[in-house]
C-alpha cells in the first residue's frame, strides 16, 4: 500500500506534528507500507526527487494538477494530511474524492477548542488577511476566527477518516462543529518519541525545564514566568528556569522576564537534542492555554522529569495521573502552580517518587501500539 503524508516541513526536529509523522512513517515502513512525504515550497531541503512540493502561492487549478500528478506517478493509495490547513488543499482534495479512488485521511494536531479561541489581530493584520483570501481564494474573509473554523468542517466533509489525538475529543469536535453523526471520527495518540532512555534520577539539577515554540497566544510562556517570578520571590536561589525553543514571541518573553527583574534564567533557543535538558532538568512546566497531545509532556516524563500542567484540554487526564505521574493544576490558577512548584522544589523524596514513575514503561503509547491502530484503520477504508 503506497500512502502519501502530507505536512508543513521534512524536519522531524521542528515540531511535533513533524515528530509524529516521523515516527508514523518509520513505523509504517517496517510493517510494508511504501511511505511517501509531502511539504510547502522551501522544507525540502535534500532536493528529493519523490518528495510532493506544496507552493502557497500556486492556483488552486496548478495545486490540483500537480497533486493529481503526482498521485498518478506514485500510485497513491492514502492520503495522510497532518494538520496543514489551505483552501486549495480542500480544494484539490474535494475533487479527488469525486473522481479517484484515494483514500484521504484528515488529523487534527489540537484540541477541537483550540479552534473556538479568538487570535488577536491588529487592523492592519485583517486588512492583510482579507486582501489575500480575495486575491489568491476569491474569497471574502471577515472573521478569520469563522473562517478556520469553516475550514475544519469543511475537512471534515471531505475526509474518509477524521483523526483526533484522543476519543476524549469526539464529543468536543461534534459540539463545535454541529455534527451529528460521529462515525468518521477516530482517536489515535501520539507514539512515545523516545525507546526506553537510560535515565539516572541522582544526577538530576536542580532545574525546571520548559521546552515548546515561544507563542504566547498558546502556550502562555508568559505565565510561566510570572509563576517564576514568585518561586524567586520567596528567596529561593540555588535552582534555575531553562527556557528551550523559539517563535514569534521570542524577543517579547525575553524582554518580558528582564520587566520581570528575574535572575535566575535563561533563554537558550531551539535544540536539536532535547534529551539533554530533559535528562539533567527535574521539573517540566506547562503553562499552555490549550494543547491536543503534547509531544514534549511525555518526552518529559521518559526522562523522570516531573511535569506541572495547567488542566487545559481534556486528554490531559489520559497523559497524567495528578500526584503519581505528574501534577495538574486547575485551569490559569497561578497561585495554586506556584504552591505545588515550590513544594516539589523543596521535597527531594516526593519528586523522586513521582519522576520513578513517570519513567515505567508504556506500552499502551509505544510506537508498535499506535502502528496497531493505524494499520486497523487503514484496513478499515
């Protein structure tokens, strides 16, 4: 079976939805699946010949060509799109449903609610938005916010399959979508990225990590440091926040904690190696508004890296066990983060019990499971 996985980029360090088709693919391959790999105009880095480009700018008429072509060429039995959002990818793949026999699988790397969340734009930025939709869709765009959310049900309707990163987001999805019949939608976690890590808890700084893209509209860095700003107030000195990754929002946060006056930190940008600062780091904060199935909590927790989470989405429930693999805090409670980060810093044996185990094996996330329930729903079609 040839399938074809469609995302953002080929680099497998840059996101998470990246990591997952990274491991998704590997997995595949062992089991006979001919993989094949799609990405915008410029994440192509290798020049590979068998890769689909996707070019933002092309007609939608020149997308479906390509893409049509492409498939022919390849033999393309499934398509795999990891969460990359365009009218004329919805185009493209309305038309193949019509008039070919590929299979089109739709994931969705979110919560559901995630989608409901207002962005913020300044005027400017909506007038920019709107002149490009009319120019490039011949689309009238005056609420951004309906807007993706029209696109999600409109992939919704075009999908043979619709994935969700956990069952606990099948009720979400139909709620804000108005959808009444259930059947195409599916939750599949996310795979471990990591096999079985050799961890030794004694060698572990007395550091707390937080590892992500630096956009605060989402992952609400932001509050993390506000939270970080009271650990220091209370005279605590001899332990340091590390702040890993990078983002739109890089140079406000930085600027941010200087407003702040902290003192113990630092911004060390992105990694190709996340591992390290999992392995040395002790506790893992996040802060986030919302997330679906965040890759670097469980990467945190195979290296006995205690996590602190805000509860802002609903599979959360299924990654943590509040007080025995982790530590759940009530939505955007500050006061109550900074309590139970105080007394983790402080109690050596609670956080040791709780990072042991964290680091027990899961099966129920390995990659042979999740390939389990991949393989079931490609047989499914």
């Amino acid at each position: 079976m040839n399938l074809l996985i469609l995302h953002n980029s080929l680099d497998y360090t840059k996101s998470g939805v990246e990591r997952v088709s990274f491991l998704l693919k590997k997995e595949l391959t062992v089991r006979g699946y001919n993989c094949f790999e799609g990405c915008i105009t410029g994440e192509n880095k290798e020049h590979r010949e068998d890769v689909f480009v996707y070019n933002f700018n092309d007609s939608r008429k020149l997308v479906l060509s390509n893409l049509f072509t492409y498939l022919t060429k390849y033999k393309i039995d499934i398509i795999l799109i990891q969460g990359l959002f365009d009218p004329n990818i919805n185009y493209a793949l309305s038309y193949l449903k019509r008039h070919s026999n590929c299979k089109i699988i739709f994931c969705l790397h979110n919560a559901p609610s995630a989608y409901t969340r207002k962005i913020p734009l300044f005027f400017l930025e909506r007038i920019k938005i709107f002149i490009w939709y009319l120019v490039k869709f011949h689309t009238f765009v005056v609420s951004y916010h309906k807007h993706r959310l029209n696109m999600l049900k409109q992939m919704f309707d075009i999908a043979d399959r619709f994935v969700l990163l956990s069952k606990t987001y099948i009720d979400e999805f139909c709620q804000i979508s108005n959808i009444q019949n259930s059947k195409r939608l599916i939750g599949i976690n996310n795979p471990l990225t990591f096999q079985k890590p050799i961890v030794d808890l004694n060698q572990k700084k007395k550091q707390v990590l937080i590892l992500g893209r630096l956009e605060d509209f989402q992952k609400n860095i932001s509050s993390a440091l506000r939270i970080w700003k009271q650990i220091e107030s209370t005279g605590i000195d001899d332990w340091n926040l590390i702040i890993v990754g990078s983002g739109v929002d890089d140079n406000n946060l930085r600027n941010y904690a200087k407003t702040l006056n902290l003192k113990h930190y630092a911004f060390v940008g992105e990694t190709a190696e996340p591992e390290k600062f999992y392995q040395e780091s002790s506790i893992f904060m996040m802060t986030s508004h919302v997330e679906g199935w965040p890759m670097t909590l469980l990467e945190a927790q195979q290296y006995g890296c205690v996590p602190i989470v805000f509860n802002t989405f609903a599979a959360i429930s299924e990654i943590i066990e509040d007080n025995i693999t982790g530590r759940i805090i009530e939505k955007d409670n500050e006061i109550q983060f900074f309590h139970v980060l105080a007394e983790l810093m402080k109690s050596n044996e609670q956080r040791k019990e709780i990072a042991q185990y964290c680091t027990k094996e899961r099966p129920h996330f390995s990659a042979h499971t999740i390939g389990d329930q991949w393989e079931s729903l490609f047989k499914s079609l």
